[in-house]
C-alpha cells in the first residue's frame, strides 16, 4: 500500500507522504500498549490487536490501482480510466477530459517502442542492477524486523520495570524521530541516513551490554533511543526501497523485503535462548547485526532527486549515471499528477 501511495504522489510530496504512513506505526505503538494495560489476558489481547487487519482488508478493495504500474504494464485502457477516476475525486474534470488513450500512447511511445526485458521475480536476483539492490534492500528490511522485535518482545531483560511505560516512550519518540528522519533524507539523502540510523541503532544496544543492570534508567534510555533510530531505519527504507526498483518490479521487490522483515521477526526472539551461556550475548547480536546492515547499505546508489525508474532500461541507465541534484527531465507518467 506504501508504494502505491508513492506512484500516486508528486516527487516533491515522497518524503511527507511516506513519512505520515509510517507514523501510523508509531501511533499503534501507543495505542497497543494503552490496550495492552487494558486487556491483561493474551487471548482477549490477540482478538483486539488482530480486528484492525480484517478493516483494512475490506476497505482495501475500494483502493485504486497504481496508474503508474499499470500504464508501465501496457494496461493503458485502465491505468486512463484510473487517471480519469482520479481527475474527477480532485474536482480536476477539465484535466480529466482532455486525457485520451492517444495522448497516453503518444507519451510512452518511446517506452514502448525501445527493448522491453521481461520483469519478473527472477530478474531482481539475475540483473546486474537489481541484484545488489535486492539482496542489501532485504538485509536492510531483516535487521529492523529481527532487532526490533527481538527486543520488545522482551523489554524486561533491557532494565525496565514497567513495560508498558516503555512501550509508550518507545511510540512517543518514534513520533519526531521520524520528523526528523524526513529533514534527514532531504538534507542529506537516502544511502546516508539509511546506514546512520542502523548503525546508531547497533551502537546503542552494543553500549547497553556495558551499562550495570541496575542502572535501570539508562539501560532503559539507551533502549529507546536504540529503537528510535530503528524506527527512522524503518520509515528510511520505506522510502529508499520504493525508490530503487522500477515500477513494473517495485511491489515484489518491496514484498520481499517485507518478507525478511517478517523472518527477521520470528527469528529475532530466538536470540534470546543464548542467554543460557552468557547473559548479554543476546545484546551484543542484536547489536552487531544493524551495525552490519548499515554498514552494507553504503553500497547501494543514492536515489534522492532521481526520478521513480519505471522500467528496468531506466535502472540500467541510473547505473551508468552519476546521481546529480539538478532537477530531473520530466517523467513521461506526469500525468498522474493531478
């Protein structure tokens, strides 16, 4: 759903746009822990926090399809009517009149007349200019999904007392964490905040494995601002990923990144079994991977002020090109912009 947002939204509007979505994580983070003080049985827990889901589910069929995707897949009759659909939610009618199948087609004939290279899962891990992308794009996604629940699943072993007070405190900074994470991609583009925020993430929890555990309120301000700087990881890649794959692969590059963020979840919570050998060797894994993942997210090529690549042609020609903050030509889809 983030990435559709992104195709629906004028370049200038990424980082707000992308920003307020992932905000709704840091509300929910409150909002679990007001319901968890509330509901203190699992099972009554578990229903509360799983309703949300079917919601979306229902209202997610009325959601309109990336004109961008479809325009990029040669659905030209349905990527028009969705542009004209939109036009006339925006009270736009007059822009929405004058858009016709010719004058989409005129503007991607150079598209459509150049080579077209099959797009499929394949291609992420085969052409040279995704595979990069797509292996560290996942290890990016896994290091969030493996640190930050590894952790608040288990808040108690960072020094707190009340976990539910943490687990707010955690929402609350994530809230201008995230704001500032937005001034951060502006100022000092993607690759750089992406490998900051994770490798500052790793060093406050490795810097936890060094503070007496009775010292509650320090480990317990380590852990938070180790899981703000997680959060601006998070609402980063968000972001970053959506930004370095062309259209027609966006959603399944995105997707898998999601899916090592999930199997980085389930795994992360196993870590905690090797503090039968040593207390603190769950911290110190826990610390090492975001430094790792930040680390290698230098490698990836900076996309701030790029245009989105709707092709694979296009992320061929962004690997031979120089990243420059001159304003890019004019994508041949600006008339999703209404």
């Amino acid at each position: 759903m983030s990435q559709t947002v992104m195709e629906w939204t004028l370049a200038q509007a990424h980082l707000l746009m992308m920003t307020m979505n992932s905000l709704g994580f840091s509300f929910g983070q409150i909002l679990m822990a007001a319901v968890a003080y509330g509901l203190r049985h699992w099972a009554l827990l578990q229903l509360a926090l799983s309703t949300p889901f079917f919601l979306c589910f229902a209202y997610s069929w009325w959601l309109p399809e990336s004109a961008q995707w479809l325009l990029s897949m040669g659905k030209v009759d349905q990527g028009l009517q969705e542009l004209q659909r939109v036009a006339s939610i925006n009270r736009k009618r007059t822009t929405g009149d004058t858009l016709t199948k010719e004058a989409l087609l005129s503007a991607m004939q150079e598209e459509l007349s150049g080579p077209q290279a099959s797009a499929s899962l394949g291609t992420l891990f085969h052409m040279p200019g995704l595979r990069l992308r797509t292996w560290i794009s996942m290890l990016c996604w896994f290091t969030f999904g493996f640190t930050f629940y590894g952790l608040v699943l288990d808040l108690q072993a960072l020094g707190s007392s009340n976990i539910f007070l943490l687990q707010v405190l955690i929402g609350v900074v994530d809230i201008p964490t995230k704001m500032g994470t937005q001034l951060l991609l502006d100022r000092l583009g993607r690759r750089p905040t992406q490998a900051s925020s994770l490798v500052l993430s790793g060093l406050c929890i490795l810097a936890n494995t060094l503070v007496p555990h009775e010292m509650g309120p320090l480990c317990s301000a380590l852990a938070v601002l180790g899981l703000g700087s997680l959060g601006a990881a998070f609402s980063c890649i968000t972001v970053y990923s959506g930004e370095l794959f062309p259209t027609v692969l966006r959603m399944t590059a995105v997707g898998l990144g999601q899916m090592a963020a999930r199997g980085g979840a389930m795994l992360g919570p196993l870590v905690r079994l090797l503090g039968i050998h040593n207390p603190w060797l769950p911290l110190l894994v826990y610390g090492v991977v975001p430094v790792l993942g930040g680390l290698a997210a230098l490698l990836l090529p900076e996309t701030q002020n790029l245009p989105l690549p709707d092709t694979l042609q296009d992320v061929q020609n962004q690997a031979v090109k120089k990243a420059t903050h001159s304003t890019p030509a004019p994508s041949v889809l600006t008339s999703t912009r209404l």
